[in-house]
C-alpha cells in the first residue's frame, strides 16, 4: 500500500509538473493560467493532449515543437520530472497521513516560485497568497482530525517567527531582503512550525547557509560581482524541503539524541 501511494504521488507530481510549466511562464508575465488552453509560446497552436504527456512528449517530439519545429526548453521536462520525484519523496516521508496533501502542495508551490525567482527576481504574490490559504485550511483539517490543535497553533506562531525575522532583515537591508521573500517566509514557517520549532529554526538555517555558500562561490567565479543581487527565494525553499524530508535526521545528530 506504501508503494502504490508513492506511485501515484509521483506520477500526480508529473502531471501536476505539466500544469507547472504554465505556471512559471505565464504568472510572471500576468497571464491567466487557465485561458487560454496550453499552446506553443512561438506558434501560438494548441497543443494535443498526446504531445501533452509529462517527460514523454518532449523526448518523443525530440525538444521541438511539432508544428513550428522551434525547440521546446528542456526546463519543460526537467520541472516534470523534478516534481514527480519531489511529491514521490513527500509520500515516503509522510505516507497516507492528513498532513501529506498540505506537503504535496507546498512542495508545487515553491518549485514554481524557485524557478520564477531565478529567472525574474520576484516571488510572485499570485502564488504566494493561495498558498498561504491553502496551508491554513489543510492544517486547520488535519489537526481536527487528527486532534491536535496545539500542533496548528504552533505552526501559526512559526509562521509568525519567521514572517518577524525576514520582515526585520527586510528593514534592516531592504536590498538584500525582498518583501516576496518575507511574504514566503510565513507560509514556509507555517509547515516548519507543524513539525516543530527545531525545524523552523533549521530550515532557516540552511536557506541562509545555501544562500551563503552559493553567493560566495558566484563571487569566486567571477560569475556575480558584490553588487549583483542574488534571489534569496529558491534558497528558501530549500532550505525548506530539505527540512521538511530530512531534518529528522539532522537535528536529532545534531542533538546527539
């Protein structure tokens, strides 16, 4: 029965990783991602369902678009495939718990927002917003059913811990701290805080040691000077995700318990 709640989480993320590809090219432009139907951005003609398979259409079609022929970025599968291991993941770690669906859309949301981020420098209230409501009402869910509001109650107070923190370093040195980080950083403390208040501080931890790391060897390379500014919003989330599927584990060496 585990294996085939994996299964289907993972092969629910390859579609939902589809969907995702629309997400992260038309929110950023402030298109709706219902309407129009999926279409080739050069082309403009609808796609066909059978070149709409997750992973499999673009190996079949070999990266190019049937109608046009111009080449279909190979981010399209990657986001497939990534969101299809991710959700896989998420499925081991939580099995068939109340908690799981709240995860599994977490685990969409910041993939959509890491890669927006990269390429926009924005963490879109358009995702951001929807998120939060959705943590809240699946959270709210799973502690009557599982009766354990003591449990969303300290999620909602690491929400708020981390919402404060990232709201004082956004005032402190607005430049390095956008406010679509801060406006993350309470949902994201919301499923931390769920889990416990180890992990909130640890899943801040890593995104600002990520975060570090990262800019510090960009630097070295000559890739980004100190003036570049660097999105701080994948680095969330993964510190994030890597919390949320190991920090069991870390905390509990880092503890020594």
């Amino acid at each position: 029965m585990d294996g085939l709640l994996v299964l289907l989480c993972g092969l629910l993320g390859l579609a939902i990783g589809s969907f995702l590809n629309v997400v992260i090219w038309r929110v950023p432009r402030k298109v709706s991602v219902v309407r129009p139907p999926s279409h080739c951005p050069q082309c403009e003609t609808p796609i066909r369902p059978v070149d709409n398979v997750p992973v499999l259409s673009w190996l079949l079609l070999r990266g190019k678009c049937r109608h046009c022929g111009n080449p279909i970025p190979v981010r399209y599968p990657l986001v497939e495939a990534s969101n299809g291991v991710l959700f896989a993941a998420i499925a081991v770690r939580f099995g068939a718990s109340w908690e799981l669906p709240a995860y599994l859309v977490l685990t969409a949301a910041l993939l959509a927002i890491s890669i927006i981020d990269l390429e926009h420098f924005i963490v879109p209230d358009r995702i951001t917003a929807p998120l939060t409501v959705s943590a809240l009402a699946l959270f709210g869910l799973a502690a009557i059913a599982e009766g354990n509001g003591w449990r969303f109650g300290r999620a909602l107070l690491g929400g708020v811990a981390f919402f404060a923190f990232l709201l004082f370093l956004n005032l402190l040195y607005p430049r390095g701290m956008g406010m679509g980080d801060v406006k993350l950083s309470f949902p994201l403390g919301l499923y931390l805080g769920w889990l416990g208040w180890g992990q909130v501080f640890l899943g801040g931890f890593l995104a600002f040691l990520l975060g570090a790391a990262v800019g510090v060897g960009l630097i070295a390379t000559k890739i980004k000077t100190r003036k570049d500014v660097v999105p701080f919003g994948p680095f969330l989330a993964a510190g994030a995700m890597l919390t949320i599927l190991w920090g069991d584990p870390i905390l509990r060496w880092y503890t020594g318990s």
